[in-house]
C-alpha cells in the first residue's frame, strides 16, 4: 500500500475508535484521492483501506457521495462517506 496510503488508513481508524469513544453513532469522513485522469476507470488508491479501516472499528458504510475538482496540484477526488453503528 505505499507509505501515504498506510498513514490515511491510519488515521481514519483513529478517528472511528475516537467517535466510538465519545459515544457517536454517525461518523462523517472525507476521503480525497489525487487522481492521474479522471477518465479511465481504474482503483482508487488509497480509498478501500480507509474504508476498510474505519470498518474495522465496527462502523458500517451506509451512503457515499462524491466530487471531482481540477487543482493547481492535479485532480482530486473527494468522497464523502457517512457510517453508521448501532
């Protein structure tokens, strides 16, 4: 999985064990994925294993909406997902 992507899976399960903590029953994460073309279906790196993580918390994907913008650094993806626990 490459350094970066080790690092944002990291800190997404952070995060989840965090929300649990406090009690939450939704969590909100934004996920953003730089992207070399927007135009070709391929995986999108590093956004499992966020999610993977945040799931291996006990939280369960429920909706995911997404936006692609156009930056000085490239394109970016951004997903916003909500979990929820019971």
């Amino acid at each position: 999985m490459g350094f970066i992507n080790n690092a944002k899976a990291s800190k997404a399960g952070d995060e989840a064990r965090k929300a649990y903590t406090e009690g939450r029953s939704v969590l909100a994460y934004k996920i953003i994925e730089a992207n070399v073309s927007s135009k070709t279906t391929a995986p999108m790196t590093g956004v499992g294993e966020q999610i993977e993580a945040i799931e291996a918390e006990g939280w369960a994907l429920a909706n995911m909406a997404a936006s692609e913008s156009k930056t000085l650094g490239g394109e970016r993806v951004a997903l916003v997902c909500l979990f929820r626990r019971h």
